[in-house]
C-alpha cells in the first residue's frame, strides 16, 4: 500500500469511530442526560454567585 492510501484509510477509519461515538450519543439522548446530572452542581455554584439586582 502506498503511503497516501495509509493515510486515507486511517482518516477514514478516525471518521467512522467518530461517526459512531456521535451516532450513539444521539440515539441514547446521552448528551441530556450528562447534563441532568451536571444541572444540580451547576445550580449549587450559580446559587452562591451574589447578584445585583438594580436596573
């Protein structure tokens, strides 16, 4: 195999594994669910932060 072919195929198989990560996320819904499990420590430091009230 020539050397452009090593490369190609190794760009297509980063491709398709990224493909499939992406593609498994997206089916289980997994990026919200991360992100219900972040909602309560994100809500705990933004609870802390004072706030300025005036318009």
């Amino acid at each position: 195999m020539s050397k452009i072919a090593k490369i190609l195929l190794r760009l297509v198989l980063v491709a398709l594994g990224f493909f499939a990560v992406t593609f498994t996320v997206y089916i289980f819904n997994l990026d919200m669910k991360l992100t219900a499990l972040i909602e309560p420590f994100l809500l705990k430091h933004y609870d802390k932060i004072p706030r300025d009230k005036h318009l």
